[in-house]
C-alpha cells in the first residue's frame, strides 16, 4: 500500500470539509446534479477518447497508484551482484535454482536468456523492446488521467453554464434563483476538485512509478549483461551504483569492504 497517495487524498478531501464546516454546512456543497455533470460527463468524454480495452482498464491503473509494489534498485543490486558471485563461481549454469526465488519476470526472463546463451546483442535488442512497450503501456495509463483532469473542469464550467440558464430563465422567480445558481457554482467547484485532487495527482503518482520501474528494470538490463560477459562481481556492482543518486551509493554494502 503506497501511503502516501492514500494520504494525500485523505488529507485534502479532510481539509476541505473542515473548511467547509467552519464556513457554513456540509450540505450546501452536496449537489447531486452537478456530481452526475462532472463525473457522468467526464466518463462520457473519456469512453469516446480511448477504446473500450483501455477505459477498462483504468481501475488496473488506480490500483497501481495505490499499492503498486516496486523493487527498489538497492534491492535489485544485491540480487545481481549475488548472481554475478555464483555465476563467476560456478558457472552461468548454477543460477536456474535461484531463479526460480525471483519474483521480477523481467529479470527472470532475462538471465534465462542468458543461461540459454544467447547472443548478448539479441539479448539486448529483445530486452530493449519489452521496456520501449512498457514504457508506452504506461504512458497512456498517464494520458488517460491527464485527460480526465482536462475534462472535468471543463463539464464543470458547462455544468455552471446550465445553471446560469436555468437561473436567468426563471429570473422573475426567486425560489428558482438560488438553485440555478447552487448548480452553477458547485459545479465549477466538483470540476476543480476531481481534477486537481484526483486524476492530475494519479496520472503524476503514475509517472513516477512508471520512471522508478523503468530505472529498475534498465538496471537490471545492464547486470545481465555484465554477468553474462562475466565480470568481476565488484566490477559489476560498482556499475550499477551508477544507476543511484551519489547521496545513497555508499549506503548500499553488498560485497564485504565494496564501495
């Protein structure tokens, strides 16, 4: 469970209702017309943007912002440079009974490869391939909610126009007045706030989770092919500290007296 998307939105529906509590009532801000204008048009518009394949699976996607698990690059380091110690040992061989202890079907799939001995070019090309078709499954994981969190404001000012309509068309009844106008504003206010709150915030929780996954997984390219042109494991560990920020290298040991 990543905690802080959970927090986030925990934190920012909880500020704007204390907010509104300590204004006024709840009640005024719950206008269910407005809802079905800001979240029925704001589906609308997305079926008609992407295929039904796509759309179906957007809860996939929010699932992922929520407790998609990562390896971490440091854990990811020590799988490797543990795989590069036994492979110069025992040969590239000795690693299929471990692999069957790796969870990460890229890494997997790769160091399969290379126990097949296959060309270390193809290897990469292959490997290269499934990262590139990655990378764009994600992305319109990412375009799907950018484009929600451009849609929803915008049914929120439609949504304000429709009240404004309704008010000015009844603007010699004062009992019709206020609701046109509680239609109006509310609205605009759902639109901003499923926006800004919900689909920009996931669409950027999914963006970084997709640019740790791929760094991870270029990380993981590069230990493959180090192991299987087998180099030294010290070798291949000071290489792929390469991939962490300076700050954290020298905080991840793997090999005694390394770093």
């Amino acid at each position: 469970m990543d905690l802080a998307t959970v927090i986030g939105i925990v934190a920012g529906f909880g500020l704007l209702v204390v907010s509104i509590l300590m204004g006024g009532s709840l009640g005024t801000f719950i206008n269910f017309p407005s809802m079905m204008i800001v979240i029925g048009g704001t589906i609308a518009a997305t079926l008609i943007n992407y295929p039904m394949s796509d759309f179906l699976s957007v809860m996939k996607v929010v699932k992922n912002a929520f407790s998609r698990k990562v390896t971490t690059p440091e854990e990811t380091i020590r799988t490797l440079v543990g795989f590069a110690e036994k492979a110069r040992r025992d040969g590239l061989l000795a690693l299929e009974q471990d692999l069957k202890q790796v969870d990460d079907t890229f890494l997997r799939a790769g160091m399969e490869l290379a126990i097949d001995g296959m060309d270390p070019e193809r290897i990469d090309t292959l490997m290269t391939m499934e990262l590139t078709l990655l990378s764009d499954r994600h992305r319109r994981g990412q375009e799907m909610f950018k484009q929600m969190g451009k849609f929803a404001p915008a049914f929120g000012m439609m949504g304000t126009l429709i009240g404004l309509i309704a008010m000015l068309k009844n603007v010699n009844d004062p009992s019709a007045i206020g609701p046109g106008m509680a239609v109006a504003l509310i609205t605009t206010f759902y639109g901003t706030l499923v926006a800004n709150l919900i689909c920009i915030p996931i669409a950027g929780k999914l963006g970084t989770i997709s640019e740790n996954e791929m760094l991870v997984k270029e990380l993981v390219l590069e230990g493959i092919k180090s192991i299987q042109s087998g180099d030294n494991p010290r070798l291949v560990e000071r290489k792929l500290k390469t991939f962490l920020p300076p700050a954290v290298r020298d905080a991840v040991k793997v090999l005694e007296g390394a770093g």
